[in-house]
C-alpha cells in the first residue's frame, strides 16, 4: 500500500509538471519525455476554438441556456498510449470520446414543458436549443436531476412530479431524432412500456441513493458535507468582516481547510475568494447576509449547484463501452450557477487507470492569484501550497480523522449566533 502510495506522488508529480505546461506542444514534449515512466496515464488540454470533431463542450445559447463540460474550451487534445501507438502504427487515430449531457431539475422542467406544450416561452428556448445539440452525437443522463431531487421522493406530490419528469427525461433519451426533425414532435424510437419502466428503475436508483446516502458519483456524503462546511466558514467569514479585511479572509479560509477539513478544495476556494471580494454582488451569493433567517437552506442548495461540477469531474472518469474517453457535460438555465462555474476554468486534466480520481488544473493558479494581495505570493505559497504542506494534511487525515458532522453542526450553530 506504502509503494503504491508513494508510486502515485512520484507519477503525480509528473502529471502536474505535465498538465501545467503553458503550451499543448511542449505538455506533449514533455509527456514523450516521461512516458515510459507512467504508463496507464491518459491526458486531456482544453484550448480555444473548435475541435476536429465539431461538437461543442461550451456554450451559451442565444435565447437563454448554458452548456458546459468539466473544460474551459471546446477544443480538447487526448494523449494516451493507446492513441500514441495507433498513430505509430496506422498513421493517425480516430480517438472514441463519448460526450454526454447531464441535465439538473432547471433543465428537466424545460424538456417537460417542451413535450406537454405548458410553457410557450420556455417551449420557444428550448425548442432553439435542441434544434442546435441534436446536429451533434451527444448521449443524455441525468443523475444529477436524481441527486437533487431524491430527498423529495417521500412526498407524494413531489413524488408524482418527479416520476412525470423521469418519464419526460426518457423520452428525450430515446428521442426519434428523424420524427423531430421532420416534424417537431417529440416520440420515443421505443415503445412506451420500455419507456415507463426505465422511468421507475430510476425510481429506484433514488430511492438506493436515499438509503445509501452516497452514489458513484461522490456528490452525496463526504464531499457534500466538505463543501458544505467550506460555505458555512466562508459565510460567517464575510459577514464578520463585511467588505474589508481581504487579507485576512483569505488567511481564515485558509487556516480552517488546511487545520479543521485538512484538504485544499481548490475550486471552492476560489469560489468563496470572490465572494470575499464582490459579496452579494456576485449573484450565486445574494442570499448570504445578515438577517435572512433561512441562510442554511440558502448555503445548502448553493452546495447542491458547487457539487454538480464536481459531479462531472468525477463522473469522466466512467469507462464506457467503446469509449477510450468520457466527456460529460451539464445542461443548465441558472445563470448564477454558471458565473460561479466559470470563474475555475480547467486547463488540462489528468487521469490514472489505477485510480478513480481525476486531477484537473484550472488554467490559472490558485496560489498566485490569491498571493497577488499579499507583500509577496510566497506568503501564501510557502504555508499552505507546498508538498510539505500537502505531506501535514494528508497525516492529519490519517491520524485525526475530522468529526465532519460535529464540525458542521458547529459551524451552523455559529453562523446562526451571527445572523
């Protein structure tokens, strides 16, 4: 287990010089360089434009709507020894990637809506949306609409309404796209038995989630109660010191996830680091301030929208039939969860076969852009971004497991005395 460890930090670290490189060619010098010494390692760069395949993993749509995959932009480069071997051997390498759009409750309501004509403007946006991601060969899912929503299940209203968006949800997946296109109307290409009972398997995967409190998908349980703990700081960290005090904000966050959580949730960290300097401004956080007496179930649901991105970083590293890469993406009409999504765009991502976990690198670093308010970045670096600062919350994790339920209840207890 020690060996495996210790081969992981050393592959890492090539992984991270690798996926930090500022440039596709040199990421790819480097990774010819090192490639013998970490087989079973595949990568993946995110650059501007296009890529060969045309299919789109960011977009905002005209009449409303946002597309998003775990990447910053569309054009994304795969290195592997497979594709490497392919090209030596074949002289190029139709490399299989499987793209596949998530849909949450927001965009469940509007694929609903879309079938039983309900809404007309909702009906117009939508109908301007598929019309543009049917072109493309994308596959659907929606876990995250079952993460959501299945805490609702032991209502029977709630339970009648969300069984009607699974069978919608379906419908959309087994979508006939030649009856669409040719007519507008939205048929299954199976019958609706096949469809009524997908529909309540799915019932019964949400009911699984309830029982198990977690999924493959690691949004429930400890990483929720992580990102959830991270909030409830962040908030009784600005609502203290109001607008001023940056510095020091940004020293408290720092201290409680390096000495109580004993991890760096950099995406989250970033995430709170513009809260602490825009506030309600920044509209994702309009309901954290004094006085709103219902500030948890604010806190909470805004952890619901964090953990649907790390939903897709963890849900590519699925291996699916076929498929040498899974590229997920979430379909979405909230526009304040996309403007706290986009402010950690991710550059490059790394992938070992022996390990689940996926390394994304956002293309900007954290360190440097919260050391810029600082005399020097090193303040900052050198206390909390090191591998020796790494090595102290990894013992801490070992040794001292954190109590999240205790420290959760804490915290709410303090935000509440401060409310």
């Amino acid at each position: 287990m020690k060996n495996d460890s210790a081969k992981f930090l050393k592959q890492g670290q090539i992984a991270h010089d690798i996926c930090t490189e500022k440039s596709v060619p040199e990421a790819f010098a480097k990774w010819l360089f090192y490639k013998e010494e970490i087989p079973g390692w595949k990568f993946v760069f995110s650059t501007e434009g296009i890529g060969p395949t045309g299919i789109p993993t960011s977009r905002d749509f005209p009449k409303g709507g946002f597309l998003r995959s775990m990447y910053a932009g569309n054009h994304l480069v795969f290195f592997d020894d497979t594709t490497m071997e392919e090209m030596l051997s074949l002289g190029g390498s139709n490399i299989p990637v499987d793209y596949s759009i998530m849909f949450e409750t927001n965009a469940a309501s509007y694929i609903e809506s879309k079938q039983n004509g309900s809404d007309k403007e909702v009906i117009e946006t939508f109908t301007s949306i598929l019309d543009e991601i049917i072109e493309y060969d994308f596959n659907y899912d929606y876990i995250l609409y079952q993460i959501e929503n299945s805490h609702n299940l032991s209502t029977e209203n709630a339970s009648k309404r969300i069984y009607d968006k699974l069978v919608a949800l379906e419908i959309f997946r087994y979508l006939d796209k030649d009856h669409y296109i040719k007519t507008g109307e939205m048929k299954p290409v199976v019958p609706m038995s096949k469809i009524i009972k997908e529909a309540t398997e799915k019932i019964s995967q949400m009911l699984y989630i309830i029982d198990h409190a977690t999924c493959e998908s690691g949004v429930l349980g400890e990483n929720y109660q992580y990102f959830y703990a991270i909030f409830l700081k962040a908030a009784i960290i600005q609502l203290s010191y109001g607008k001023s005090d940056l510095c020091q904000k940004i020293e408290d966050i720092l201290s409680f996830m390096h000495n109580e959580i004993n991890g760096m949730f950099l995406r989250e960290l970033l995430t709170v680091y513009h809260f602490f300097q825009k506030g309600t401004e920044l509209s994702f956080f309009g309901k954290i301030q004094k006085n709103n007496h219902n500030i948890l179930k604010a806190l909470k649901n805004m952890v619901w929208d964090v953990s649907a991105f790390r939903t897709l970083e963890q849900m590519s590293t699925i291996t699916t039939e076929g498929g040498r890469y899974f590229v997920p993406l979430i379909l979405t009409f909230d526009r304040r969860m996309i403007e706290i999504y986009d402010l950690y765009p991710v550059y490059s991502c790394a992938f070992w076969e022996n390990k689940k976990l996926p390394i994304p690198f956002p293309k900007y670093s954290v360190p440097e852009i919260l050391g810029q308010h600082f005399d020097t970045s090193e303040v900052i670096t050198d206390r909390y971004f090191t591998d020796i600062a790494a090595a102290q919350r990894e013992h801490q994790r070992q040794y001292s497991q954190v109590n999240l339920t205790n420290l959760v209840t804490k915290l709410e207890n303090e935000l509440t005395s401060i409310n």
